[in-house]
C-alpha cells in the first residue's frame, strides 16, 4: 500500500512537471518570472519521489545505495524535498504578480471588448435586433430611431407583426418560419411602419443564433433602410414596360404606314382603334377645325351616334383646350380637375380625355383625340403622350398625302 501511494506520488510529479513544460512553451511562460523557479522545484521534487520510491525495494543493490545517509538526508530530504518546497514557495511568490498582471490585462481587454461592441452598436448605420423566437424584440440598437423612428424601448417588448403592412402579413409568417428551419442567414424585404406612420421597406439579414448554453435560442437580424433602392428599382421596371410598350406601339404604326393596300379611310379608321385599344379610351376623333367649326371627319366605333361631316361648336369640345394649349392635353378625371365646369363636360359627360392638335402643311388643321365617359384606372403616362404625338403626326402624314394625290388628280 505504501508503495502504490509513493507510485502515485511519483507519477504526480512527473506528470505536474511534463505539463508545465508544455504549457509554458503554449503560452510562452517561460518569459515570466517564477516559471523556471518553478520548474526546477517540481524537477527536484520528482527526483525525491524517485528516491522515495526505489528505496522501498527490499533486497535490491539500487535500494541499498539510496538506503545510504547521505543519499536520504542530503538528496532526498534536503534537495528533494526541502529546496523543492522551498523553490515552489519562491516561485509562487515571483510568479504572482505576473498572474495578476495577466487577470488584470485580461478584465482590460474584457472591458475593451465591451466597449468596442458598445460604440460599434450605438454608431452603427444598420439596426441591430434581437427576437424571441414568436418574432418580439428583446433588444435594439439606437440606430433604430434613424431608420423607424422609434427608440429602442419602445420597439423592446412589441412583436414584429405590429409593424408590418397587413397586406404582406402571409408573406411575413412565411419568412418568420423559413428562418426558424433555417441554419444559414436568411434575407427578407419587407415593409415596415414608421412612426410618423407611412411605410419604408426594410432589408433584414435575420439568421437564429444561441446568446449561451442556459438561454434560449433567438432571432438575430440586421436590418436597413432599401426604400430609395426599391423605388428606384420600380422606376426601372416601369421603364422597362414603357419601353416595351413604346416599341411595341411604334412597330404598330409602322404597321399602319406599310398597310399600302388600305385606302386612306381605312388608314384612318385602323388608326384610331389601334388608339382605342392602347389607351382603354371609347371613342376616336379625327376633326377639321376653322374658327369655331368642329367637324367630324373620321370616328371610331361606328356604334358612337357620331355621323362624317357633323359639326360641333369648337367651344363645346376638349379640344378647345388642346388648340389653347397648343401641345397635347390629357385628363384623367374631367370632374376632379380645373375644367370641371366645361361646356363638354356638362354636356356629354366624358370623364376622360387625350388629345392632339394635328397640322397639314405646316398650318393648323384639327385635332387626333379620344375620349372615354368613365374616368381613368391609371393616369395617362408619358409613354401614352408620346404615342398620342406619333399618332398625330402620322394622321398628318396621311392627310396631306391624300391632300396632294387629290390635287393631281384635279390637275389632270
């Protein structure tokens, strides 16, 4: 029994020895005080226990020898164990103030740290937010006063789904539960009320992350304010249609232009239902204007009661006000605009109105306009103006076309 406690003996003090080798060489211990102090305190206590433990073999020539006085008092006793304590004590000591040194640097940089991720949070251009996982925030950056409005505690405590649009609310759930079976970051775009009450989009890069192993896991999201790029993007799209729309519309009279099989009369009347279908209007016009005389030369449908030739007081016509205006006019709502108390208004009741002055020869001739009895689903756009321009100069092309064929003839 003694000889397995002076093994265990032994062995300890080997073992403390290897590891503070190894450990001073992994975190360079070896350029602090104390450490080789230490160290040889350990080496001289292993040496003692070495003693202690051959010494107990009976019958043996090693046993006899380290048996020996001087051996046991000298070596064993005095440089083992002795000036082992001894060196450990004063290693101790030396090595002290080199630990407290370390705790102190090591609550520095503890404190540093803190700080760092304090000042990054408060000047952070992004909102940082952290969820429960039924989506409530539980803490947020001060930069959500720049981005939403609202302070950080008077998001903390409120769940998500209090501030986004209802109109994206299955969106939202859907999202929330991506998120929740995702282990990777997960971008969402949304819209999110602000406290002046309007709506901003937001972009969140929202991943679930574990603050510690007693807690909870939590929704972590970074969020920012996309609102210029959404609209911008959108202008884009719009473009993109408009310019689709406008290639498309000018192929359509390109279209018309080529038709050389179509008499003038057909021309005309293909051209105002290409209008008509374009712009969502109900009736097409082609008039001559002198003075105050309006007179219908070309309509579309037939079904409108209008007859070729019948004349109009100029004054009881929108066009009154394109010929005014001397460039195009559109009206999306008659009623709700300034010519609310027009003459045309009070006596046809059309909502809805675009028109062109047209000229023949470079001298004014009449107007291309259409027209519609209800108001407008979406303001007439700029690519709808255009269309209505190219429209009318064609019209002009072609009545000065047949201006010309008519006058050979005549003169043959």
């Amino acid at each position: 029994m003694l000889m397995l406690a002076e093994l265990l003996f032994l062995l300890t003090s080997l073992a403390l020895l290897v590891f503070l080798v190894i450990l001073g060489e992994r975190f360079r211990l070896h350029v602090q005080k104390g450490w080789y102090v230490i160290i040889a305190a350990f080496s001289l206590l292993f040496i003692g226990a070495s003693i202690e433990f051959f010494d107990s073999f009976d019958q043996s020539s090693l046993a006899d020898s380290l048996n020996a006085p001087l051996i046991q008092i000298g070596v064993k006793y005095f440089a083992g164990y002795a000036m082992g304590l001894l060196l450990l004590l004063v290693g101790l000591i030396l090595w002290a103030p080199t630990v407290v040194a370390s705790r102190e640097r090591y609550l520095l940089r503890i404190k540093n740290s803190e700080r760092r991720y304090r000042l990054l949070t408060e000047n952070a251009s992004d909102m940082l937010a952290e969820h429960e996982l039924d989506g409530n925030f539980s803490f947020v950056t001060p930069a959500s006063t720049l981005i939403v409005g609202y302070t950080a505690e008077e998001l903390v405590g409120h769940s998500i789904y209090d501030y986004v649009d209802p109109v994206q609310l299955a969106f939202i759930q859907a999202e929330h539960k991506r998120i929740l079976e995702s282990n990777d970051p997960v971008p969402v775009t949304y819209q999110f009320r602000h406290k002046e009450g309007h709506y901003i989009w937001l972009e969140s890069s929202t991943r679930i992350y574990q603050p510690s192993e007693e807690e909870e896991p939590r929704i972590l999201s970074v969020s920012r304010d996309v609102s210029q790029r959404v609209a911008f993007e959108e202008n884009l799209q719009k473009l993109n249609a408009s310019l689709d729309e406008q290639q498309r519309r000018v192929r359509l009279l390109y279209e018309l232009s080529a038709s050389t099989e179509l008499s003038i009369e057909e021309q005309l009347e293909a051209t105002l239902k290409a209008g008509l279908e374009n712009l969502g209007m109900e009736l097409g016009i082609i008039s001559r204007i002198q003075e105050t005389e309006y007179k219908v030369l070309h309509f579309y449908p037939e079904s409108s009661g209008l007859s070729q030739g019948q004349i109009f007081d100029l004054g009881d016509t929108y066009c009154s006000i394109a010929l005014n205006a001397k460039d195009i006019i559109a009206i999306d709502e008659m009623k709700s605009s300034e010519f609310a108390t027009h003459p045309c208004y009070k006596a046809f009741n059309l909502e809805s109105y675009i028109g062109v002055p047209i000229t023949v020869n470079d001298e004014p001739f009449g107007t291309l306009n259409f027209s519609r009895s209800g108001p407008r689903d979406t303001p007439f756009t700029d690519s709808d103006h255009d269309f209505v321009r190219l429209m009318g100069q064609w019209v002009s092309r072609v009545i000065e076309q047949d201006n010309a064929t008519r006058k050979l003839i005549q003169s043959e």
